[in-house]
C-alpha cells in the first residue's frame, strides 16, 4: 500500500466513525469534558465553555469512582495484582513455579517504574465513560516500559472474524521541530522541512497517520522490522506521504470495549454506562438548573407591587419602603415563590442514585468500607456484595480477555528481548529446543487483585452452600460425598481466597503423603493380620496338646 492508500482507508474508516462521534461528544458533555472535543477542538489551553451548561456532576463524579476504584481493585500500585504461573502441563514442577514467580515479580517492578499507572487510569477515564479505550505499549529507550492511552474519537479500529481488535489507525498532531525529531528530516515532506527551518513555524502542528495492521504480504528480502507480522506505517496526512515503515512482533495497540455494542453489525466500537445512564443525567442536569433558579427565588423573592412604587421600594437589609395603606394594594408583595424544593430534591436524588448505579459506584464504595472495618470474612465480603460483583463480572472479563492478557504477554515478551530476565536461571523443565533455538513455555496469567480474588470467591461461596446442604445427608449416606472432589475444593477454595500459591503443596507432593499414607494403612492392615494369625495359630495349638492324666 501506498501513503494515498493508507490516508484514503484511514479516512473511510474516519467517516463510519461519524455518528460515534457525534455521540460522544454529547455525552463527554456530561461525562468527562475535558475529552468532549471530538468535532471541534481547540487549538491551545483550556476551554471553559465546554462545562458552561453543566449543573451537575454526579455522571462525572461517577466515572471517576468507577476509574478509581478499578486502580485500586484491579490493577493497584501497591500489590501484586497479577502473577504467571505454568502452564497446565507444568503446573506441578516446582522449578518451572519459582522461575515464574521471579519472572512475575520482574515485571511489577517494571510496571511500577513506567508510566503505566498514569497511563492505565486515563484509560479506566475512557473506557467508562465512553465504552471504548486504547492503550499502547512498547520498550522505551533505556529498555524499561512505556505506555500511552489515546483520546476517544482521535483513532479508528477494525476487527477481525473473531472480534479481536486487528487494525489501528490513529491521527496525532507534531510540531515541525517534533516532526524532525521522530523521523528526520530527510523524511519529511518538502513543506514541514521549510517550517522547521523557519523559528515562526517550527512550533506550528501537523497531523500524521500511525496505521498498524496484520502484515499481508512478507519479502523475504526486506529489512527485519519490515518481516514482522504487524507491519506499522506513518504517514504524513496533509502531503500522503509515508516518512517511516517498520514492523511488530505483537499488536501494540491494546483495545478494550466496558461492553460489546452489538453483533448484528460489524460496528467495533463498545456499549458505556453512560449510554443506559443518558435520561438520567440529561434530566437530573436540567433539575439542578431549575433548583438553583428556585433556591434563588426562595432566597431572593420576587416582588410585586403598585406602579405608584416604582422606584420606592428599598430591598437592602433593613432597608424601609414606605407605602400608603389607604389605598388598596399599594403594599408590595411576594409574587410566584411556592415551588416545592423537596418534590425537585428527591427527583434529583432518585435519578442521582441511578446514575452512580450505572457506573458501579456503590460497589467500590462497599469496598472502601469493608477495607476499613475490623476482621470480616472473606464469606461476610462475597454474601455483601454479590450481587453487586455479578453485575461487575461481564466487564471484568472482558477487560482481561482484551486488555491485561494481550498486553502482559507483549510487554513479557518485549522485556524477555532487552534482557531484563537475565539473572533469572531458566530451568531445563520449561525449554523448548525448535530449528530455530530455545524457547520456554507460554505461561499462564492468573489475577491476583481484590476484585479478581472477591469474583472467585463466589465459587468458594456456592462451594460452602453446597457443603451445608450435603452434610447433613452424608450422615446418613456417607458415599454422597462420593460426588465431591474434596482435594480440588480445598485447593481452589485457597487459591480464591489468594493463599499464597507456596503455601499450597503441589500435586506430586500430595499423592506422595497419601502413597505414604496408604503404606502406613497397609503396613498397619498387615500387622494386624499377622497378629490375628498368629493368635489363631498358639490358640490352635493350645487346643491341640494332649489332655493331662486324671487327678486323683
């Protein structure tokens, strides 16, 4: 493809993007307004006409909750959120667990010392409060992580058959003397290099065109980062012209809908909570408008008097107007202030509650409390708060199916490249020798995070139901409990709960004490028919020996 061919695409795609457009613009509104400029966009600063109609915040407030409590729930800072763990396969071999357990914590440190919490909760931003959100990830220069979320409504996507993510376009705009900086000047088109010469131009924007996509057509004889399966092309939008071409082993661009829109289209983009929310908030900002003109009357009352006053009548404080009271009506008078502030109040407060139902709000608020109460069982937080968790759940998994697993494995495999793994011995266990050298085993992404730990232990609550009503009856028939495997519950119940996956023996070392154990039993079975036999034995030889002579 050519640059023409990459900007004619881009803006196709630009144009079936239209009407989401439109839409989240409305609702950045309300939302989040600082990203509601979609269709127009300010050139410099802040624009404050964009909160000018704004008379409630609660849809904002909540999307903030919700980005929030996702940082501190789902991926926080300050604890291990994820962990990699072997494959199946290997899920018993003790060398290939401690290799992954370094490797895991490797990669938090790296996590914590990028820009990811920065970038992710800009993210969680988006991802509520428009249904759709991006984040790229990549080495930086110095070998450690870096991350960058894009804006809503300022890139494009595709999916494939499968409805994962497979194209990424992105428009972003670079002064001249940026321009020459990421790509050199050589370049660059004819125009942005006569600006960058130029000290009242260099500062001056233009718009590029990031586009990745899978690679369709590889030659054998181009340059390697032009034989990866993700070929990633820039382009210049205003001159069409390609200024850099090169390749990704993975997808770098990680997209996460809060919810699949529909799929009777092949429309891309994901379903919000503000889109259920909208009547809500449109209608709870139109009441605080019409409250605050009512708490103004009631402050400040209207007045209605005779002409003959005009001008007579004195409203400062202790201020005295004089009227006569031999003629009717002269006396002034307040006129239209008997609204009912508490009918608004408690409509404002009904779809208020609504709103912050939508975003989750009441979920992660039971959180910050149960964090704050004394010693409470890990059964007292799920029967609290399932309900609420099962709602969570759909959007949970999506976000780890689309997001955090396509991501961590990039960024393990990326930081495997630069060698920060080194010092960590892989064991012979997880090696894979091909044609073309060593690799080691995928391994497995478990999430370690309250929210992931509290959505698991609804098993662990199902689990205890279960056993509670099948106690009873194993007291009758003890082989009920045949229908039970009472190990892997017991296991997973601990794994749920986030019992440290050391304290837990593995398989092979379980089968081990009950092959010991059956040994003792068998041991213990045999010596006690050995003793049987041989009490039969003497008893049957006393009873063989001959009687003794009469006494006399």
């Amino acid at each position: 493809m050519t640059g023409p061919d990459y900007i004619k695409r881009y803006q196709a795609l630009e144009s079936k993007r239209a009407d989401w457009d439109s839409f989240w613009e409305d609702l950045g509104r309300y939302v989040q307004p600082r990203k509601s400029e979609i269709n127009t966009v300010t050139a410099y600063g802040p624009d404050s006409s964009s909160t000018s109609f704004l008379f409630d915040s609660t849809a904002a407030q909540s999307n903030m909750t919700l980005a929030m409590g996702q940082m501190s729930l789902v991926s926080p800072s300050d604890e291990a959120w994820f962990e990699l763990k072997p494959p199946r396969a290997l899920e018993n071999d003790s060398d290939a667990i401690k290799y992954f357990r370094e490797i895991s914590t490797v990669l938090r440190e790296k996590f914590a010392e990028s820009n990811f919490y920065e970038e992710v909760h800009e993210m969680y931003l988006m991802r509520g409060g428009f249904g759709t959100a991006s984040i790229f990830s990549s080495n930086d220069e110095d070998g450690g992580l870096y991350f960058r979320s894009h804006d809503i409504g300022t890139y494009v996507i595709c999916e494939d058959a499968k409805g994962r993510v497979d194209t990424f376009g992105r428009r972003y705009p670079l002064t001249a003397t940026q321009a020459v900086g990421e790509f050199g000047f050589d370049r660059l088109p004819e125009k942005i290099q006569k600006a960058a010469n130029d000290p009242k131009k260099c500062d001056d924007p233009y718009e590029f065109v990031h586009f990745v996509q899978k690679r369709k057509n590889i030659n054998p004889g181009a340059s390697a980062s032009e034989r990866m399966p993700w070929e990633s092309v820039h382009i210049a939008y205003d001159d069409k012209t390609i200024v850099r071409e090169s390749g990704y082993e993975s997808f770098p661009y990680h997209v996460t809908r809060y919810l699949r829109w529909s799929d009777k289209t092949t429309d891309p983009y994901g379903w919000c909570p503000g889109w259920v929310a909208l009547p809500d908030i449109r209608q709870v900002n139109l009441l605080q408008k019409w409250m605050d003109v009512l708490a103004e009357v009631s402050a400040f009352p209207r007045t209605i008097a005779p002409a003959s006053l005009e001008g007579e009548i004195d409203l400062r404080g202790a201020g005295v107007t004089y009227y006569d009271p031999v003629v009717d009506r002269a006396k002034p008078e307040e006129w239209a202030t008997g609204g009912r502030y508490d009918v608004g109040k408690d409509r404002i407060q009904i779809r208020q509650a609504a709103i912050e139902e939508a975003y989750h709000v009441d979920l992660f608020k039971m959180f910050a409390k149960l964090d704050k109460q004394a010693q409470m069982s890990v059964r007292e937080v799920v029967e609290r708060s399932s309900e609420k968790l099962i709602q969570f759940s759909p959007t949970f998994h999506r976000m780890v199916s689309e997001l955090f697993n396509p991501m961590i494995r990039r960024v393990t495999q990326l930081q495997y490249e630069v060698g920060a793994f080194r010092h960590v011995e892989v064991p012979e266990s997880i090696k894979i020798y091909t044609e073309d050298g060593v690799t080691i085993f995928d391994p497995a992404i478990v999430y370690t995070s309250k929210i992931a730990l509290a959505l698991k232990s609804l098993e662990n609550s199902s689990a205890m139901q279960t056993m509670e009503a099948v106690m009873p009856l194993s007291q009758v028939d003890p082989s009920i409990l045949d229908a039970l495997d009472l190990q892997k519950m017991v296991s997973g119940f601990a794994r749920n709960t986030g019992l440290p996956e050391d304290w837990l023996r593995t398989e092979g070392e379980v089968k081990a004490i009950q092959a010991r154990r059956q040994e003792l039993v068998e041991a213990q079975q045999e010596a006690e028919i050995q003793q049987a036999q041989a009490q039969a034995q003497a008893q049957a030889q006393a009873q063989a020996q001959p009687e003794g002579p009469p006494q006399r």
